[in-house]
C-alpha cells in the first residue's frame, strides 16, 4: 500500500476517469498525456515520496519502483479510490 500522501501526489500529478470526463478528456489523449508526462512524474513522486526501501540516495536506483508505474496508472485512468491504490 502507498502513504496518503503519496497517492495525494500521484492524483494531484494525473486525471482521474471522472476529471477526464468531466473535462471531455479522451482515453487516447489521457494516453498522450501520461506517456509524454505523467509517466515521468508518477515516477518521481514515487521515487521521492514513497521510497519504501531508501533507495531515493542511490542514483543508480531510480528505475526501482518502475514495476508498479502500469498499475498505477491504470488505477489512476479508471478513477480508482486511494484505498484501491
């Protein structure tokens, strides 16, 4: 499970199913968007605030947590609640 205040961030950072629907946001054009983007920025909020393990220190390390980005990204784009995530 990811800290409130992560997933605070990553909701801040994409557009929830209703958001997009609401501002008239395509499934292809939230697409558009989180690959140019959204990718990389869910990327860092869970490199910076998540960091379960303390790699954030370790250059070397910053693809670690990109196993979970999918996941998140579809629960994102499916307007899942924070308990979801």
């Amino acid at each position: 499970m990811f800290r409130a205040e992560t997933i605070v961030r990553l909701r801040a950072l994409t557009i929830s199913k209703a958001a997009r629907e609401e501002a008239a946001l395509s499934t292809t054009d939230w697409d558009t968007w989180y690959e140019s983007r959204g990718r990389a920025l869910s990327r860092a909020v869970l490199w910076v605030v998540w960091d379960p393990i303390g790699v954030n220190d370790v250059p070397l390390a910053y693809s670690e947590y990109d196993r979970y980005l999918a996941g998140i990204a579809q629960r994102l784009r499916n307007g899942d609640s924070a308990e979801r995530l």
